[in-house]
C-alpha cells in the first residue's frame, strides 16, 4: 500500500495500541523550555519518578531572557527563578542544557534544527505550539502541554490517537518578493484558524519543493495557526543538503547511511489523504493580517473588511470587535496602515535566511522617523554571529534598527520587549492575537522584507514595488 | 487527578470566537514554576480594568448573577494559540469543571483532560441556544452527566454528547496518565530493544 509521509512515522513509532485506549507513540526527541517544564518536574520528584531517556532530551532557554546585556543578573525575579529552575532541574535530571551563556543558546525550534538535532523520520515533541517547525524536515512533531511533557519525560512515550492527513498544495512558481511567511498566511486565510483541526498537514507541490529549509520551517512553524497540531514537508535532496556537518547528527553512521535512510521517509508517490487543500503560487500577494487572529489577513493591494459584506454573524461580531481593537476603520486600503514599531525575529522569522532577506530590502535606507522602534531580534546566538560575519548587523544599525541578543523577545513580550497600549507593530512572529505583544499593543503579521519595508516608509508597503540599493 | 462524574453548576457565557490562550491566561502569569493559583488571573485583560484590580463591568462574565460558575459557555475554536497547560489549570483554580464549545483546539482539548475538566463538544446551534437560555434565566443551571454523556437542561430536556471511551474512562476514574502507560513498561523496553537491533545490523 501507498503510504503518505505522516502514516510512515506513525507506524514505526507505535509501542503498541491497547485495548480500547489510545496508542503509545515512541518520542525520539525531546526538547523543553523554562516555561512549560518546572511543573512537570516538580510532577516527577512528587511521585519519585525519573526521566526515562535524558539522552534524548535537550533543554533551552528563549521564552524569558533579556535580549540586552547578558553579563547582569536578570532584574525580573520570578524570570530569573524559573531561568535557575530549569537549570537545576536539567542537572538533577541530568539532560543537556543550552543555557543563557551556551552558544549553542536559542529559540528552541531555532536550536533543534541548526544543530542537527531534528531528523526526518523522528517523532518530536515540545511543551510549545511552535513545535511543529520541525515538521519542516519531515519528522511528526508537535506541542504539548505540561502534563505532556512529564508524559514524555517518564515514558519516552505520548499517548496519542491518529490524526486525519491534509495535503495542502502549493502549485506553480513563486513570484518574485512572494515569501513561504505569504504563503502560509494566505492558507490561513483561506482555511480560517480551525481549518486544520485535527489534522496532520503535509505540504507538498512544486512551490513547496523550490523552498529552502528556512522558508520550509516557517511555513510548517504556523501549521499550528491553522489549527492543526502538525505540519510536515517529505524530506529531499534540500532537507540533505541542509543537514549535513551539523554538530550534533549521529556518530556512528556514515553520513551517506543517514541520508538514504532519511530519504525513505517521504510521502509515496500516489499515496492519499483525507482532504486536499489547493492554492496557486502565482495567486499569492505580499500579505498583512489586518486583525487579531492569523486568519484576519489580506493581500497588501486590499484593505481591511467592510462589515456589511460578512455574511456570518459570529464573524461579522469577532471581525467588528478586531477593526475596534486594532484601531482600525472598514474598508481601509492596508498599505494606509501607518506603524510605530518593528520586530524582526522570532522562531516564525528569525533565521539567517530572514535576515539576509530584510538586509537586502534596508541597505541603503533608514527607518522613517516615524518609526520609533526597530528591533532585530537573531532567533539564535549562532545565528547572530552568522549575521554579524555577513556585515548585516551593520546594515540593520545603519537603518536605524537596535541589534539584539537571541530569545523570544517581542513575539510574546514576556520579557522587557513589549508594545506599548495602543502601539502599533509590524511584526514577522506568527501571533496578532489581543494583547500577544504587550497588552493593548496592535500587531500585523508580516514576512521580514514587508515589515523591513514598513520601517523605512513608516506604513505597509507593497514589496514587490521595492527599489533595491546593492 | 480527581475524578469526574456528575457534575451540577452554574453556568456562564463567553461570547467570543478563537478565545486563545493568551486571553485565557496572558504571558506575565506564565513565570511562576507552580501549577495552582492561578484564579485571579484568568481572562485578566479582559476581566479587569487598566488598573489590572477593578472588575470590568463590560465583562459579561463578572456580572453577579454568573459568579460561582463552574461551566463555561464559548464559542468556535475555544483554546486556540500556544500550548501552555496554564490556560487549563487557570480554569479550574477558577472553579470551572467543564466547558461547552462548538469546537475546541487540539492542544487545549487534551491539557484539559489531563487537569481533570471535561470539554464537550456541541453543534453550533445548541451552543447558541444554551447562550440564549443562559441570559435569559439568572440562575440557570445544568446537570452533566459523563457515565451517560448528556446535559441535563432546567426542564429536564437532555442534550446527549460525544467522548472517545478512553477519554471518558480515564476522567470517571481520575487516573493518572503516567501510570497509566507505566503498566506498559516492558512493550516500551521492547520496542527501544528492537530499534537498536534494527540499528546495529
Ligand atoms: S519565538 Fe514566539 S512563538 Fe516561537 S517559541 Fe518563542 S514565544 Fe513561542
């Protein structure tokens, strides 16, 4: 029988299926952030459990750490517990710890990937929603909650029920300034934040198969916007390419030997799904999310919605109340949309490839005054020295734009880097919802060339008009 | 985890589509490495004024009549966005026990099993009737019967609802899910056995 990518790993990983409960799903990897594990922790030390396999897990720290100096104490108390807690945990339990001053240090599903520590094949989980980045190379990976994670921590396992697959298709070439970031916001648009619900995701097509890794995580990062727990891409020759001299793959094969297995993955020619979700490359325009849900998003030649012309009434009421929160008038041209603030980063957007790509758009301009803030945020420590070998942190300076140490930062402004009540943000991190970066603060999702764009106009811009300085 | 069997409470409306889990619980309550008390801050920046202290009178919730819930009424998509298991355990320490959606996101849906609160799913049109009924009776109450999956309405009409056996076992009985799987201990030692076998030949 044909099989598709996701009943692949499926198989392999069942421990077995109990009578009338769920199956048991082997985890392969692991990887845990100071957020979402100190009570699964405390969960194991309560009942006197131990972590089953510490080798195949990894920590990190990103959701609470300055982005400014790292050499003085952290000043918020309860961050700086948690930062310790985590620490003293992964030595009790002894699992590796990619800590503040590591530089290894980054946003897990930064971290996981550059290092070689994601693989096709694997089953990965992680106390977050952005989990299914990994998805990218081919490996079922997914967000869970705490209880989860002590799951996993004491069995190595999760307790899972299969998924329905959806193939979304991505037809036709990109055109030029059209991004994986407008891709994966227009199938959001257009199958609503609980269109994937219950699904598996694989994406496939040709625009797909054109895609760098990078490009292929953010797509797969947001799958968890579209509802569904899990988005994956069949691993190829890029997925190999990507992976190889990564620090921290297998020893005790040859490279060549990861590769074929790897290979071995992917989708069957002809296998099926339960549904397919269509889009054509060539359809797809630079995108601004104009409210708060990813779902509120539109081409940059649109405007915002007219009320009148929502036929649902549960809609029309959470798209009246959007336009309200986020300070914005019916049927507003979106490229009218004027910005006080900037953030670049994110595990959504925060890898090399992105900077390099708002790089290109900034050299040569500077922000508008009327832009107060611009943030560059690396999503890693390695990627940050990555920039800086390239002279982009010096472009990003020279724009006007502050250059800052890797974490979470504004995505959810759980540190110091928040928005202001009523501060309105260009934004390439995955969440526009109320409050997300700072409460009050009013985000619109884009990829990094339109919001480097925004920065240098001061409002929403269509990228494909860009005048590039080399 | 305690266990859930009939439960009779008041119950409150959250008119809202795609409540995520930031609303439910936002970030800044995220940095305690405790799992309860969480009650105060549930839905916090729409529950209090700027001042984060005074109840916000536009809160449906927070009217008088609705305090002392312990079912919640929501709308489509209930429990969308991050992962964080705070949203679920903010909901209990606030007292709810159960939660009544046209839809709910995968990640919320399971944390809430694990934390002991059942999440029912219903059509979109009986979640819009029960919204009505709410408001237009103070007091209005519902029975939840899960060993025979249905809502018992006031008149002592019921609404009948589905859950997967397992889920439903497991909630009857408070188990432990870790346990649970433990009882399963050799089947895992197999399979990692069998797997580096396939490894090393
Ligand atoms: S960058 Fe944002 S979305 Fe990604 S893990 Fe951090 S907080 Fe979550």
């Amino acid at each position: 029988m044909k099989k598709n990518i996701y009943q692949k790993i499926w198989e392999a990983h069942l421990v077995c299926e109990p009578e009338g409960e769920d199956a048991i799903l082997y985890i392969d990897r692991h990887y845990i952030h100071e957020v979402t594990s100190p009570q699964a922790f405390e969960g194991l030390r309560l009942s006197d459990r131990k972590v089953r396999r510490p080798d195949l897990t990894y920590a990190t720290m990103d959701h609470n750490i300055p982005t400014t100096d790292r050499s003085l104490p952290i000043a918020d108390i309860l961050s700086r517990a948690q930062v310790e807690t985590l620490k003293k945990n992964c030595a009790q339990f002894n699992i590796e710890c990619f800590d503040m001053f590591d530089p290894r240090n980054g946003i897990v599903h930064v971290v996981g990937p550059e290092l070689g520590l994601t693989q096709p094949g694997m089953t990965i989980v992680c106390g977050d929603s952005h989990t299914s980045t990994h998805g990218a190379f081919g490996a079922l990976a997914h967000g869970i909650g705490t209880s989860e994670v002590e799951h996993v921590l004491a069995t190595q396992t999760l307790r899972q029920k299969a998924s329905k697959t959806m193939e979304v298709r991505i037809n036709g070439t990109l055109p030029p300034g059209i991004t994986s970031k407008d891709i994966v916001l227009a199938i959001i648009g257009k199958i609503g934040t609980s269109g994937g619900t219950g699904y598996v995701i694989e994406y496939t097509g040709e625009a797909i198969r054109n895609l760098s890794m990078e490009a292929r995580m953010t797509i797969c990062n947001m799958s968890i916007e579209a509802g569904a727990r899990a988005g994956l891409i069949s691993p190829d020759d890029t997925t190999i390419a990507f992976l190889k001299g990564r620090a921290m793959l297998p020893k005790d094969r040859s490279f060549e030997a990861l590769a074929e297995e790897w290979k071995q993955w992917a989708s069957d020619p002809g296998c099926s799904y339960d549904t397919l979700v269509e889009l054509n490359a060539e359809d797809i325009e630079p995108q601004v999310s104009w409210g708060t849900s990813p779902e509120m998003v539109g081409g940059i030649s649109g405007t915002t919605p007219v009320l009148a012309d929502v036929a649902d009434v549960n809609k029309r009421h959470a798209y009246g109340k959007a336009l309200e929160y986020m300070g914005l008038e019916e049927g507003m041209p979106l490229q009218s949309i004027a910005i006080d603030t900037v953030f670049i980063g994110s595990c959504t957007n925060g890898r090399i490839e992105d900077l390099r790509e708002a790089a290109k758009v900034l050299r040569g301009y500077k922000k508008a005054d009327s832009v107060q803030r611009a943030l560059i945020v690396p999503g890693s420590q390695a990627v940050k020295r990555q920039a800086e070998e390239e002279g982009l942190d010096r472009v990003f300076r020279d724009a006007g734009f502050e250059w800052r140490e890797s974490g979470c930062s504004m995505c959810l402004a759980m540190n110091d880097d928040k928005l202001a009540p009523g501060e309105r943000c260009a934004s390439t991190s995955n969440r526009n919802f109320e409050g997300r970066q700072g409460k009050g603060g009013r985000t619109h999702l884009v990829s990094p060339a339109m919001a480097a764009a925004a920065a240098v106009k001061g409002v929403f811009t269509d990228i494909r008009n860009w005048k590039y300085q080399d | 985890m305690n266990p859930f069997t009939i439960h009779k409470g008041l119950v409150a409306p959250l008119d809202a589509m795609h409540v995520d889990t930031d609303q439910i619980i936002p970030k800044q309550f995220l940095k305690r490495i405790e799992r309860t008390g969480y009650e105060d801050v549930l839905f916090f920046d729409w529950r209090y004024l700027d001042d984060g202290k005074t109840p916000n009178p536009e809160f449906e919730m927070n009217a008088p009549r609705y305090q002392g819930a312990s079912i919640l009424l929501a709308r489509d998509n209930f429990g969308c966005g991050s992962s964080r298991e705070h949203a679920p355990w903010a909901l209990f320490d606030y007292g709810i026990r159960s939660i009544i959606a046209p839809s709910f996101a995968d990640i919320f849906f399971n944390n809430c099993f694990n934390n002991g609160m059942l999440p029912i799913r219903l059509s979109a049109d009986l979640v819009e009737e029960l919204f009505q009924q709410t408001r237009a009776a103070e007091g209005y109450s519902l029975e939840i019967n899960l060993p025979g999956q249905k809502i018992i309405r006031p008149d002592g009409s019921a609404i009948s609802f589905e859950i997967t056996p397992f889920l439903k076992q497991r909630l009857l009985n408070g188990w432990d899910q870790i346990g649970l799987t433990l009882r399963y201990e050799d089947a895992i030692t197999a399979y990692e056995e069998k797997r580096a076998a396939a490894r090393n030949a």
